[in-house]
C-alpha cells in the first residue's frame, strides 16, 4: 500500500509541475532549473512543445539512469517524465489559457516566486520517493555517484548556471537581456531552498552524545521525565585513563530543553548534539524475552 501510495505521489507532483509550467512560467518569457528550462527555452524561440523535449530528453536518461544509476530511481523519473509531458500536452491543447499568469512583462518576479515554490514542493516529493524530475537531476545524481566527493547540489547549480547564462540570448530582442537570467537564478534559489526545507520533514530529531560517570542517575531521570531511553556504551578516557560512559540519544524537537536542563545538572558530564534530518524505525513494541 506504501508503494502505491509513494507512485501517487510522483504522478501527483507530475501533474503539479505541468501546471506550474503552464499557467505560471510560458508566457512569461523566462528559463527555469535543469534541462526543462532548455525546453522551455526552445519552445520560445521555435515552437516546439516542451512536452516532445521532456520526452525526447527524459526517456534516454531514464534508460541511462536504469542500467548506471539505480532501477527503482529510474522508473519512478520515468513515470513523472511522461505523466508531466501528457499533463503540460493536454493543457496546451486545451481552452485554458484564462488560468495562466501573463505579466506582459511586468512584475515578473511574482510568478517566478510562485513558480519557484510549488517546483520546490515537487522536487521535495520527488527526492522523498527516491524518483527526479529528470533532466540535470539524472545527471547529478550519476556525478555523484562516480564522485562521492562532488557535491549533488554543486554539479546541480552548475548546470542551472549553464541554463541561466544562455537565456540572456534566447530571450534578448536586439539587445542583451540579463533579467532572464535574474529570474531564473531566483528561481532555482527559491525551489532548491523549498525542496530542503521539505526534506527536512516532522521527524527531525537531535542526535546526543553524552560522556558522563552519572549514566544511571542520569538515565533513570530521563525514563521517568521524559518516558525516553537511550544506548549506552563503555569507554575510556585517553588523557587520564578512567572509565566513562557514552550514552547516544534521539531526541525530539519538543523535548529538546527539557533534555538539555536535565544533561545541565550533572557534573563531570560532557555533551554535544547534531541534528538528525529523518528518523527510522520504531522500538516501542520490543518486549523483553
């Protein structure tokens, strides 16, 4: 039931992103993130629909994707790659265009930031259910993996750079036009800052690693104030040799200063917490044998 729910979602945001191209990005002669961004870009300059590009650029790194990325991660990039190209197809065929936000070259930031912040929204989902929206997102994701040490979001911002640059000459009419290129660096700021954000979802938790000689006193206080427990383990100090106890604890946002008050009573005791972006799992229904 998960999973189909996990492919709903990606057909959902699919359909969300060929709206937000439709009423909020075409007809306001500005290029957004990735690979969609030069489809955009060419259906300006010759009419060809956006939705054949995603398609002709979207099903090749799809294959690509299967075969040197991962096939889960494929499969869903293709799924949202053909459901936004049907989706943005049936819109621009249809009688709809009283829907769409055309500034007539004014005010464009508006739709830019609207548009930036339902994409974040899209691409958030997409991250979560292990799937992209395609184009630049496939290409990143492969740098990364043959270079774990280059930043996803680095190559990323590279190529939207690349996208950004050419739109000052797509879009000029005599002369060269930088405010294409202001907004889509504006957008790509604003959808990647949304799309973290959304990542960084309601099991957020801080991750503490506490040294201390009290941990039964401190351990039975935090079962009894706060219901919490923890993992314990033994080590011993490099400088002076005695021993000590390690204890790590996930703590959530709500009991974050109670727990803080309480690791602040103890002396001898040394802490420090790190925040934890997602939590797994559920200890509740272990019972002791």
């Amino acid at each position: 039931m998960k999973k189909v729910w996990n492919y709903c979602q990606i057909i959902l945001s699919a359909i969300l992103l060929a709206f937000v191209y439709y009423i909020f990005i075409v007809k306001n002669n500005f290029a957004p993130a990735g690979l969609n961004g030069i489809a955009t870009m060419i259906q300006y300059k010759t009419g060809f629909s956006i939705s054949y590009m995603s398609l002709l650029i979207n099903i090749p790194l799809s294959v690509f994707a299967y075969f040197c990325i991962h096939k889960g991660f494929a499969v869903r990039t293709f799924l949202f790659a053909v459901v936004y190209s049907v989706s943005f197809l049936l819109l621009q065929s249809s009688d709809l265009s009283f829907i769409q936000y055309n500034t007539l070259g004014h005010d464009t930031i508006y739709p830019v930031i609207l548009s930036g912040v339902l994409s974040g929204v899209v691409y958030g989902i997409c991250f979560r259910n292990n799937a992209s929206t395609g184009g630049t997102d496939v290409i990143s994701r492969y740098i990364n993996k043959v270079r774990p040490d280059t930043s996803f979001f680095v190559v990323t911002f590279t190529l939207n750079g690349i996208v950004s640059i050419s739109s000052i000459f797509v879009y000029a009419e005599g002369a060269l036009n930088y405010k294409p290129m202001a907004l889509c660096i504006l957008y790509c700021f604003i959808s990647t800052f949304v799309g973290n954000l959304l990542l960084k979802t309601t099991k957020t938790a801080y991750k503490f690693t506490i040294i201390t000689t009290h941990q039964e006193e401190f351990v039975q206080e935090i079962t009894q104030k706060l219901h919490h427990g923890c993992t314990q383990l033994e080590a011993i100090g490099t400088y002076t040799g005695s021993k000590r106890a390690v204890l790590i604890c996930i703590v959530n946002k709500h009991q974050l200063n109670d727990f803080q008050k309480i690791v602040s009573k103890y002396d001898d005791t040394f802490s420090y917490f790190e925040l934890v972006n997602e939590t797994y799992g559920n200890f509740k229904h272990i019972r002791s044998r």
